[in-house]
C-alpha cells in the first residue's frame, strides 16, 4: 500500500504526520471476519508483506517493520513513503485505513488467484548477495501460508522454469496488494496517522556501539527524557504500552536517529519499534523481521 495515490506527500518530520490525522472522510463500513485469519480474531492478519534480511544496520533491522498488512476485520496498515535525510526520523511512518467487506473480500480473492493458499513453491536462489527475501503471508480457508522469495525481481537464467514463473506471479501479487487503491477503489477508506499503544525498545548506555557519524554530518543530540514510568535499562526489549505508550510517541515524533536519552545522569540510546496489533511486545520475534508475531 506504498503506492497508495490518495497519500499525501510527507514532510520531513513525523510531527507533520500527526496533521494528516485529522483529515479524510469517514471510511466505508467495517470489513467482518470469515474465512479469513485465526479463530475470528479481528487483530489476526490475513495478509502481511515485508522484507527481510539484506544489507542493512543492526538498528535498522530491529526497526523492521511489514509494508502492508491487512487484517481480518479489513484494517489495513502500512509503510509510508520514507524519508530520504539524514538522520532519519526516529519513528517510521506508519499509516492505517479500513475495508470495506467487499473490499477485503476482494483482497481475499487476489490471494486465492494468485494460488498463494497452496504450499509455497520453490522460488530458488539467485547468486545476488544482500538482496534479502521478500516475505508474504496469507491466513485464508483455515491455512498459515508463508512465501519467502530470495532477490525477488532479479532476473537468473539459471532458474528453471518453474521457478521463474512462481517469483513472477509472487511479484505480480505483491505490485497489485501494495496499490490498493488500483485493487479496490472505494472499498478501501481514507488513511490516517496510525499511533501505536505499544513498543518495544532496545535501551544501550555504551554509545560507543552506535554508528560514527561520517566527517560534515551532525553528531548526536542529547535529550531529557520526560516518561517517568518507563525506567531506562539495558535490555534487547524493553515494554512499553497503553498511556505510556501515548508519552512515548509524542517524545520521538520530533527525534531523530542520533537523538540519545539523558536519565538519571546517564545518557541512553533508545530504538523504537512500534508493535502492530498482531504481535507480541516481546515475543520471539523481537529483531526477526516482519514475519515474525
């Protein structure tokens, strides 16, 4: 839903996002689970698609989020377009909008079409170093599916036939699940800021362990921090939720990623990982990668 067209051009701050929270028309009526997702969970996704692995920081992976997921009562939430500064924002943009029922039963069909219910097929292994995979899970008819595609629109001769045609008709899906609107049309209701109520923090005080900035580029930027209920401490995972949760997106929506944390006369880094509806704060998939949850 990268490509969404209705989605307004973002500015270089998270703060800007929060205006865009206000806007839009009411969406259309709520989608209502059926066949699609966990034991009619509404918070169980029918649809994730991400990336994972390639050549990124360990920061940067542990923010990882999925590009798209769509859930079963037809919430849809989704990566918007990032921003290309340094540093960036210390919080990715992250949008939400609902489907209608006719617009996730469409979802649901492409799905169907695009044969992605039956067991993945060998997509092969491109020789492309650091590509990653791209990742697409679907929960339709009472079946977890999970496709992982190696370099996915990276042409090799020496895939077979098979294989070539199974990365095509992954990537075709993925294109037309991402422009939802093209798949949709008024199914598919207004955007808003999506504001989590939970995150999950990977709290250091040895800054030495963060990323030099290059020679002309701005050094780190200390701040106070103000969320008296969450007491900084080394850990891979620390939670954060509910109210506290609220004080925590206000603190980062005008951080950036060299912004670090001063506390009881210490200085902290801080990665924030906004938790989406399906997942644990601290499961085992804290740093795996969109798949996880």
């Amino acid at each position: 839903m990268g490509t969404i067209r209705r989605r307004v051009a973002l500015a270089a701050t998270i703060a800007l996002f929060a205006s865009l929270a206000a806007c839009g028309d009411d969406p259309p009526d709520s989608a209502e689970p059926g066949g699609v997702g966990s034991g009619g969970d509404p918070d169980s996704p029918v649809l994730v698609i991400g990336h994972e692995g390639g050549f990124t920081t360990p920061d940067d992976a542990y923010r990882t989020l999925p590009d798209l997921v769509v859930y079963a009562d037809g919430r849809v939430v989704s990566m918007g377009a990032q921003i290309m500064i340094y540093p960036g924002p210390a919080l990715p943009p992250l949008f939400e909008a609902q489907l209608s029922s006719d617009g996730l039963a469409t979802v649901v069909d492409a799905i169907r079409e695009a044969g992605l219910t039956d067991d993945a097929p060998d997509y092969g292994q491109p020789p492309i170093a650091d590509a990653g995979q791209t990742v697409v899970v679907v929960d339709v008819d009472g079946r977890r599916v999970e496709h992982r595609a190696e370099a996915l629109g990276f042409d090799d001769p020496s895939l077979s036939a098979e294989q070539r045609e199974a990365r095509a008709t992954l990537e075709q899906f993925v294109a037309t699940a991402r422009d939802l609107d093209g798949l949709v049309g008024a199914e598919l209701g207004e955007e808003s800021l999506f504001e989590p109520d939970r995150f999950r923090l990977w709290v250091r005080a040895d800054l030495d362990d963060l990323p030099a900035p290059e020679p002309g580029e701005p050094g780190l930027r200390e701040r106070e921090w103000t969320i008296d209920a969450v007491e900084l401490v080394e850990t891979r995972c620390l939670a954060v939720t509910d109210v506290d949760a609220a004080e925590l997106f206000e603190l980062l929506s005008d951080a950036d990623r060299l912004t670090v944390f001063e506390a009881r006369g210490e200085l902290w880094s801080v990665v924030a990982r906004p938790v989406l509806p399906h997942e644990e704060v601290c499961g085992d998939d804290v740093g795996s990668g969109p798949a996880g949850g």
